[in-house]
C-alpha cells in the first residue's frame, strides 16, 4: 500500500459520482479533492457514507453546479453560514467546503478562517492519516496528495499529527479525544512525540463540550478492544478529568504484606470481555461501572484483610450522577446500567454456593429481561489468574445458567406474581390491613420459590389456612 498506482486508485472510486463532481469542478475551473475520512476508510477498507470534497474555490458554487447538472434527485442544501454545501443524491452524501486556513485563539475552539491553498488545508487537519487528498478534476484523475507520509503511517499503523502536535491539540482539544479513538478503533499506535502533547494538553479537554467528548467515549467503548483507549487516557491524564471515578479504581494498596488488586485493570479486562461477548454499548457501560464503588467501599479489615462491602450497592448509586454530568442518557438506560452493577456479584455468589431454586429464582424475579446481559457481565468479570479456581467457577457458572434455563422453561418468573392477593387474605381471616398480611404473603411466596409447594392457587391457599393457624389466625369464612 506504501505506492498506490493510479489505476489502483481510479479502481477504488469506482462510484459515479466522483466523475460527475470532477466534471462539475472543470466546468468551474476550479480543482477539487475527496479528501479525510473517506480516503482513509478507503484504504482501511472500511464501509464509509459521507464523502467530504475540497474546492480550491467555492465549495458551495460547485455543489449548485453539479446540483443542476445531475438534475431531479440531486438534493443541495446550502450552509452560508459555514461557507459549505451537502448534495444528496442515489443515497451517497457529500460535504462540500472550500480550501481553508485556519488559526486559532486560545480560549476558544472557534477558528479564524480565511480561503487557502489545499496546503493550509491539508496542514489544519487533526492526523496524517486524515490528511490525504485524491484529486477528481478529469486530467488528473485518481491523483494522490499525500504530504504528510499519511499512506506510510496508515500502513504502518501510526497516528501522529501533521503540525506539531502541541498546535493541533492546543488548536481543537477534541482532537486529543480523536486521537486516542482512531488509536482504538484501528489498533494504531500513537507516535511518540503525539503521545506526549496529549499529556501536556490534557487540561484543555475542558473547554470542550460533554457531548462531544461523550461522542468520542462512546466510539472507544464500541472499539473491539476498549481497554486500548482506557489505558492511553489514563497514561495521558485525560481520565482522571473526564472519569474520575474511573481513574480512582487505578493503583494497589499493600498492607501486612497484603496487596488487593489493581481494580482499574480488572475492570479493564471486564470490559473487553463483554465487548467480545455483545456489541451492546450499555452492557459495555455496565461492565466499565461494575466496580465503581470499590474505592469508596475499600476496608482493611485486621484478620480478614481487604475488603469492599456492599460496593455493588454504593457503585449503583454512583451511576445517576455520573451519567448526569457525563450527559449521557437518564432514561431506561441508566436504570438498565444501575441494574446491572447492583446485581453484578449475585450470580457468582449463587455460583459459589449450592446452586438451589429459589436463589436462581429471586435472581430471575430482580434482574427480569435482561438476566442474559447479567450473566454475559459476571461470566466477564471471573479474571481469577488462578487457573483452577477460574475453572471451578464457570463450571459452578454453567449449572446456573443450566437451572436459569430449566427454571425458565417450567415456569416464568421473571413475572411471577403471587397467587393469594392481600385482599383474599383479608376477606378469608376478616382482617383490616395489617403487617400479618405481609407476613403471610411472604411466606407463600419463600414457600413456592422454595420448591415447597406448587406455584399454584390451590396449593398456595391450603398454604395459607397451615400458616395462618400457626400464627393464631381463625378463618372466618370456611373453604369456598
Ligand atoms: N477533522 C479535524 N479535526 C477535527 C475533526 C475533523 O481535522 N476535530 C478533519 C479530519 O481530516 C477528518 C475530517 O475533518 O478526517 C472529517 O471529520 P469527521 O467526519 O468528523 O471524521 P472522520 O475522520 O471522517 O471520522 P469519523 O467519521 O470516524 O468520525
């Protein structure tokens, strides 16, 4: 790839449009490049939809010429505002903009623009990989502008900017979250020199918005390996100011010669864990928040050693705001993450334990429809290093799942409800509301969960008359 031959490049702009664009721009007189990252999705072979073109001119005189050209079913819209156009046609989309130069102030991500060379602006653009240019005009057809060796670090897996980094990131602070991205959603490394201007940067990230820095949080979490960003934000600060809640589950406590883990790892290889196992973001999200309460819950416990009560319980309370001031979702989402982190340990506590029916039935009434997410997370979170224990647990793991399965298919308990109502209890012993009605009820319930009796009326009603003469209490109307 480090040589691309024309004939190879005319080959991969194989759609139509880009000669009806060239035709346009020579009808103009202008010359016009597809350029960022289409190019570089080009080459990665990734599927990519919009297609971003610069005009040494008018970016929005050669869309309206084109527009007219291709006639009914082109779209133009017109940004004046921006100096840009969008043209849809046949469903391909593209982004029109005349060659820039930039400069920037340094409180504000809001450039200076003035008209350019396609140079300036190839030089403003964030990566090198991003910066490659293929000319459209028909004369020089499929030619490729590479100044910045964009090919070379594409092939050898590189993201590294095309200015000084200090300048690109100082320029726009969203370029340090972008980086680390690309570096995870491609596998790429980032170069030396780029590395250290994210560290000397990072506090500029707060200039930038919690939208888009979410955007690109979201986009590392869908990675196929998320921890590769996790890790570079924490190497460069950017975690600690982002998710510190994240950053404090980083580091090791030793006493007594008793050292607890490292919980920013752990959570790390959960989370690659779950994101081999489902592409689901929020399942991803639980799995990132799952030990969130350890720092807050950590103990040292003389004769015990370290521990972290209830942290399941103190992580979930944790998620609502952290998914507020991450402007994130506060709908079924949150409740599904805050869920999830709850529950997280009960699996594996049942798994440690003899498995009975009524442990995995309370489990299936309190986790509801998304016990499967549930256990994809807990399998994920058996990081054991101990070989045998990790075994003893997923094997203990497959009879759960085995009595999840055969408990499911005999009766649905995720909408158990049940069958003696408050009100029958009252009618059959004249009773006004009071707490011998909760204790009943509970105790028809234990009783079905338990296997003692069938989760039937009949059986939960010759239940009751046992209990409720244990407890003192006369029917007064006899058996209907
Ligand atoms: N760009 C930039 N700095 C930014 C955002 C974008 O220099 N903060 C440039 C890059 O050259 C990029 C192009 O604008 O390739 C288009 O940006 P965008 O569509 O946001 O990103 P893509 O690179 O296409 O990648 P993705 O679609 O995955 O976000």
């Amino acid at each position: 790839m480090r040589h691309i031959t024309l004939e190879q490049m005319k080959a991969l702009l194989a759609d139509p449009i880009f000669h009806q664009i060239g035709q346009a721009a020579d009808q103009l007189g202008v010359d016009c490049y597809v350029v960022g990252g289409y190019v570089r999705d080009l080459f990665l072979e990734r599927p990519s939809q919009d297609i971003d073109c610069v005009v040494v001119g008018s970016g929005i005189e050669l869309a309206q010429t084109l527009g007219h050209s291709l006639g009914r079913g082109a779209h133009v819209s017109v940004f004046r505002h921006f100096g840009t156009a969008q043209l849809k046609w046949h469903g391909a989309e593209v982004e029109f903009v005349g060659a820039r130069r930039e400069s920037y102030s340094h409180d504000s991500r809001k450039p200076i623009v003035e008209d350019g060379t396609l140079e300036d602006d190839l030089l403003r653009r964030d990566f090198t990989i991003n910066a490659l240019a293929v000319c459209l005009n028909r004369d020089r057809f499929g030619q490729l502008i590479d100044r910045f060796d964009g090919l070379l670090d594409l092939e050898d897996g590189i993201i590294a900017t095309p200015l000084d980094p200090d300048t690109t990131f100082s320029d726009d602070p969203l370029r340090m979250m972008r980086c680390i991205r690309f570096a995870t959603q491609l596998n790429f490394q980032i170069e030396d020199e780029t590395q250290q201007a994210l560290a000397r940067n990072a506090e500029r990230i707060r200039i930038i918005s919690q939208e888009r820095i979410i955007d690109e949080l979201n986009k590392i979490m869908l990675s196929p390996t998320p921890s590769i960003g996790f890790i570079e934000l924490s190497r460069c600060g950017l975690l600690p100011i982002i998710l510190p809640e994240i950053a404090a589950l980083e580091g090791v406590e030793v006493r007594n010669g008793r050292a607890h883990k490292d919980n920013f790892y752990h959570t790390l290889e959960v989370l690659d864990n779950v994101a081999k196992a489902s592409s689901e973001l929020w399942l991803r999200w639980a799995a990132l928040l799952h030990d969130v309460g350890k720092p807050r819950s950590k103990r040292w416990e003389n004769g015990v050693g370290w521990t972290f009560h209830n942290h399941n319980y103190i992580g979930q309370k944790m998620v609502a705001p952290l998914f507020r001031r991450m402007k994130l979702p506060l709908d079924e989402r949150l409740q599904y993450v805050e869920k999830l982190v709850g529950l997280h340990m009960r699996p594996i506590v049942i798994a440690d334990e003899e498995v009975t029916d009524s442990a995995v039935r309370r489990l299936l009434f309190e986790a509801g429809e998304d016990i499967d997410d549930l256990m994809v997370l807990c399998e994920a979170d058996i990081t054991s290093k101990n070989q045998q224990r990790k075994q003893r647990f997923l094997d203990n793991f497959q009879l759960v799942r085995q009595k999840l399965a055969d408990l499911q298919a005999r009766d649905n308990y995720r909408t158990w409800t049940n069958p003696i109502t408050g009100e029958e209890i009252m009618r059959t012993f004249g009773l006004a509301p009071c707490r011998q009605i909760g204790i009943l009820k509970q105790a028809i319930k234990d009783a079905i969960w338990d296997s003692q009796i069938p989760n039937d009326h009949e059986a939960a009603r010759t239940f009751m008359l046992e209990k409720a003469k244990e407890m003192g209490l006369t029917p007064v109307i006899l058996l209907e």
